[in-house]
C-alpha cells in the first residue's frame, strides 16, 4: 500500500532526499510533498542496493513527531560492489540524507 494511505492521519507531507557518494560526491538532492517510498542507488557499481524510507515514515507517525530532526536522518545504501559481475567485496558506500517534514489532520 502507498505510505500516503498508510497514514491517512498526515495532511501534507515534505520530504528532502539527498545522496552521498558515487559517482559524485554530492549528488543531485530531491524534495517531493509526497512520501516516496523507495530511491535507486546512483553508485553504477553497486547491485542490490537502494534506500527504503517506509520505515522512516512509520516511525516518524508513530511518535506524532512533525519531522525527523533539523538535519534529517542518514541512511546506508547497503549494496555491494561489482564489477561486472564480479563481487568486489566492498559494500556500497553511498547514503542518503532524509528529511521528512509532515502535519498532522487536525483531530486525527
Ligand atoms: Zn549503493
């Protein structure tokens, strides 16, 4: 289901994604007023990898907080380096800085 009917009780949402890593050290930053849930890896060495802010979000509603600190949260990529297809046995570096920001339906 998307987080946004996950959390019916949200009445706007802010969220500012930013990556850290390859292939440039900053990459390009996003901002959506809808809780996107999942962001490819930009490292083009890394498989598997990905970053999944869901549980960002249910935490965040859990506690009624209206956003997840001034700086946002870190998050790791966790994939793994290839080349090719060849494992190079290094995790993938890149994270991604997510600030969420929401309010709340009044009465909800
Ligand atoms: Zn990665």
């Amino acid at each position: 289901m998307a987080a946004a009917n996950r959390f019916p009780q949200v009445e706007s949402w802010s969220v500012e994604f930013t990556e850290l890593g390859k292939p440039q050290p900053v990459l390009p930053s996003y901002k959506w007023s809808s809780p996107v849930e999942n962001m490819a890896c930009s490292n083009p060495a890394c498989a598997g990898g990905g970053f999944a802010m869901g549980p960002l979000y249910a935490e965040l509603i859990a506690s009624r907080r209206t956003d997840n600190g001034a700086n946002g949260e870190s998050i790791p990529c966790g994939g793994s380096e290839f080349a090719g297809r060849k494992p190079l046995g290094k995790t993938c570096q890149n994270r991604a800085t997510v600030k969420i920001t929401v309010t709340y339906r009044p009465g909800k």
